[in-house]
C-alpha cells in the first residue's frame, strides 16, 4: 500500500465529527473578527468617544488587520484541512 493510498482513505466518524467542529469553530470565530474590524474601521459611527482617545489610522490599520484574518479564518473553515502528517 503506497502513502499516496492512505491520503486518500476517507475519514472515519470520530475524525469526521472533528472536521465538522472545527469548520463550524472556523466560520464563527472568522464572522466575529470580521465583525470586530468593519467595528474599528467605522469606529466613528459607533462610539465617537472611544474615537476621540486614539488616532483615526491606528483604527483603520487594525481593522484591516481584523478583517483579513477574519476571512482566513473563513477559509480554513470552508477548506477543513484539519490532518497533516505527523
């Protein structure tokens, strides 16, 4: 049996079910930091106080930040490459 064979195999319930946790964990986590960065980008709109403390760029920058990662996060969700070689 070559190891191209075992990469192939599919899944068993236990590994699928994690699959399914962790794809949903993904999708989540990446819609709240999405969230959480168009929140810092339009900080203005939403809390003009909180605005006013700290420089206008530093929002937009980490907001970005957010954003970015928050669709990494949707992705990995949506692709579920969970296993690698251990």
């Amino acid at each position: 049996m070559a190891l191209e064979e075992f990469e192939r195999e599919e899944p068993n319930e236990r590994d699928k079910g994690y699959q399914r946790m962790r794809s949903i964990m993904d999708y989540g986590m990446g819609i709240l930091w999405a969230a959480m960065g168009v929140f810092f980008i339009f900080i203005k709109h939403f809390n003009a106080d909180l605005a006013a403390k700290y420089d206008d760029i530093t929002f937009k920058i980490f907001g970005s930040i957010c954003i970015l990662y928050g669709l990494f996060r949707i992705y990995r969700g949506y692709r579920k490459n969970y296993f690698r070689d251990r």
